[in-house]
C-alpha cells in the first residue's frame, strides 16, 4: 500500500501527490466520492462512467443546425474574403480622417 503524508490548506483543501494520482487514475476535471470509514479513515474513489466532457461532448452531439460533411469544412476557410463595407454596417457613423 503507497503512503505519503499531505498537509490541509486553510481551506480543508489537499493536494494529491502525482504518484497517487496517477496510480488512481485521477486527471484533471475527474470526479471523485470521499467515504468515512467507522475507524475514521478517510477513502478517495474516481468515479466511473463519463466525466465533464464526455457528457458535454453527449450534450452537444447532433446539435448542428447547418448539416456538412468534414470536407466542406476546411472550404468555409479558404473562401475568399468580402470586403468589408464600414458604412453598410455603421451607417450613423461619420469617419473623421484628412482628405487626400
């Protein structure tokens, strides 16, 4: 059984010695229980099943509004730019510039 001493922050927070975690399994955002035994020994579980962004990732899944393939994907990003028009979109606007 691997054993290391910790200390408590001021605000009942520990830190998990790498080793630990990384014997456990424990990656950063994972879930954890904490039980007490009766002899007051504190246990640590990692929580099986899905983790923050797997249920994100579950969440967000066939959301899409537009349907598209991956390839047309990296197209929308070689289309060649529109000129941007400023007074089409700020037509209250007045440019203050010297003329030339």
């Amino acid at each position: 059984m691997l054993e290391l001493r910790v200390k408590v922050t001021s605000k009942g927070q520990v830190t998990i010695p790498q080793r630990i975690g990384k014997e456990a399994g424990l990656l950063p955002g994972c879930e954890v229980d904490f039980h007490m035994a009766a002899d007051g020994r504190i246990y640590l579980q990692r929580l099986e099943g899905k983790g923050r962004g797997e249920q994100l990732v579950e969440h967000l899944r066939r959301r899409g509004s537009v349907r598209m393939r991956t390839d047309d994907i990296p197209a929308l990003t070689r289309e060649k730019p529109r000129s941007f028009r400023f007074r089409t979109y700020f037509p209250t606007v007045h440019l203050i510039c010297p003329t030339l």
